[in-house]
C-alpha cells in the first residue's frame, strides 16, 4: 500500500506573509496582480513542463491565487506557505486546469468543499499532517492523481472525496478514519488494493463501487454497517471476508462483483437481515450460507453454485 507521492521542491526565496510570489527565474512578484502579469509574459507549456512557483499565501489570499491561475492559462506547480494559510475554501481550485502540483504549508487545518474538484491536470499533492478536514467533493474528478496520504487528524472520508479519480492507484488511510461516507472512492477505477484501518465503523452507500480494478479488500471487524452498494462492480474482486461485526448486508453489496470466487463468513446473519440481492447476479450464495452458515463459499469462476469448504 505504501507509495511515494511526488514532490516538487521549490525553494522559497520570499519572506513577505502577503501575497508574495518567487518564481524559478529568481523574480519576486508581490502580488496577485503581478503574478499574472508574470504568467501571460511566459510561453505557453504543457503539463509536463509548469512553471514553478513558491507563494507564501493567508486565507485571504488564496482565492485571488486560484483566479489568477483560471485566468492566463499556463500550467503552474504551485508551493504554498504560510502561517496565514488555515484552510483551502471551498471551491478554491474547482476546475483548475493548469493546476498541475501543489504544496500546503503546516498551517493549514482543513480543505473545504469541492477545493479541487475536476482539476483534471493535478498529478501531485502533498496534504500536510496537521490536516483534520478534508470536504465532500473535494478530489472529486481529478483523473491525473495517482496516490494519496490522508493525514491522520482525518476522520471521515466524506461524501465523493476522491471519486472518478481514474488514475488513482495507492491510497493511505490512517487509523483513526471511523467513517467512509457515501461515495468517497466511487468510480476510482485503477484503485487495486485497500485496508479499511480497524477504527472504521461504517462503509457508506457506493463508497467503493465500481472500482473495476480492486482486487483485494480487508474488512476489519470494527466495522458494523456496509451501505448499500459499497462494492457494487467491483469487476476483479476475486474474495472478500465478511467479519463477524456486521449483522446485515444491504442490498446490492457486492452485485455485479463477477470476479468473486471466494466469501468467508466469519458470524451468522439472519435471513431477513442478508438482503436477497446483496450478491445480486452471482448464483445461489445467500441461499447456500442460510442453509450452511459460517465458513467459507467458494465458486469456479463464472459458476452460479457455491461450495461450503
């Protein structure tokens, strides 16, 4: 699970704490305003090649930032500072395209709704440890973000928070997480290998479906409620245990899951708490584990019958 996140290290040659700029040519530009000035005097580049750039930033700030970036068009690898800096506002960067990398100073505490929503070219990001919030939306459609380290003040991944993130691979999630809400990893099709810290409590409606490329998933016997369609399509799940915690499975859990040859069940569910189509489309599971009851079910891939081991 473990992966290295990019970095882009630029040194902060600036000391001012009010919209102070020091860009990779050593010139200083003091304000937002210059800052694209700056911008609209360079060549046009790709997202392959920003220009780098060290801000050190406050809340107030920021905004004019994200502004000057929607507005010239050149693609910018972005370090902020700062002890200003509290909190990423909520639609800060939505729809960035020239974001391309960015760098939150210690300082900051949360990161707001939707802040980098659909910043379709955001390949880095490092999220300082001292983060405890991190809004609804807020990586939402950011295809190019390939790894992420949620810090571990964070306690709940909320609703869509890195979902359709196409490209992302690897994600740390610390102990201490006791909640993953509605969709938080939804559509994050390259997503393959995920363990749920054991503080989580509860898995929220969709939070993983359709995250064609998950192979494995641990499911820690904290957890006590799996929303319905948690891992709905998740096309290359091949086993999956379910801890003796959880009392019920809602529906469509695990449908469409066609790639699953393995269940463990690990303690008893009644019949009107396993919804019927839970395991919708693979075969006669749910009737098999109400007849035979803990254990492990396995199947010959494509299979509709079930074996107790």
């Amino acid at each position: 699970m473990k992966s290295t996140i990019k970095v882009f290290i630029i040194a902060l040659t600036a000391t001012f704490i009010f919209s102070t700029v020091a860009c990779a040519n050593g010139q200083t530009i003091n304000s937002a305003a210059a800052l694209k000035e700056y911008l609209n005097k360079q060549p046009a580049n790709s997202p392959d090649k920003p220009i780098k750039v060290s801000m050190s930033v406050n809340d107030l700030t920021v905004r004019e930032i994200a502004n000057v970036l929607n507005s010239t068009g050149k693609y910018v690898s972005l370090n902020l500072s700062g002890d200003g800096l509290t909190t990423i506002p909520d639609n800060a960067f939505s729809e960035c395209d020239t974001l391309v990398a960015i760098i939150m100073p210690y300082s900051v505490t949360s990161i707001g709704n939707r802040a980098f929503y659909q910043t379709k070219n955001l390949t880095s990001i490092t999220i300082p440890k001292s983060v405890a919030y991190i809004g609804y939306w807020a990586f939402r459609g950011c295809p190019g973000l390939a790894s992420v380290d949620i810090p571990n003040k964070v306690t709940t991944i909320k609703e869509y928070a890195f979902s359709d993130c196409t490209n992302l691979s690897s994600v740390i999630m610390p102990y201490g997480v006791t909640s993953i809400e509605e969709g938080a990893f939804y559509r994050s099709t390259m997503l393959a290998n995920v363990t749920i810290p054991d503080s989580v409590t509860s898995i929220g409606f969709a939070a993983f479906g359709e995250c064609s490329s998950l192979t494995n998933i641990t499911i820690p016997d904290s957890v006590t409620s799996i929303g319905e369609m948690a891992f709905a399509k998740c096309t290359r799940l091949a086993s999956v245990a379910i801890p003796n915690s959880i009392s019920s499975i809602g529906e469509g859990v695990f449908a469409w899951c066609t790639g699953l040859t393995s269940v463990k069940f690990e303690g008893t569910i009644a019949s009107g708490k396993f919804h019927t189509n839970a395991f919708y489309e693979l075969g006669d599971l749910r009737a098999k584990y109400l007849i035979g009851g803990i254990g492990t079910y396995t199947r010959q891939n494509g299979s509709n019958t079930w074996t107790k081991q």
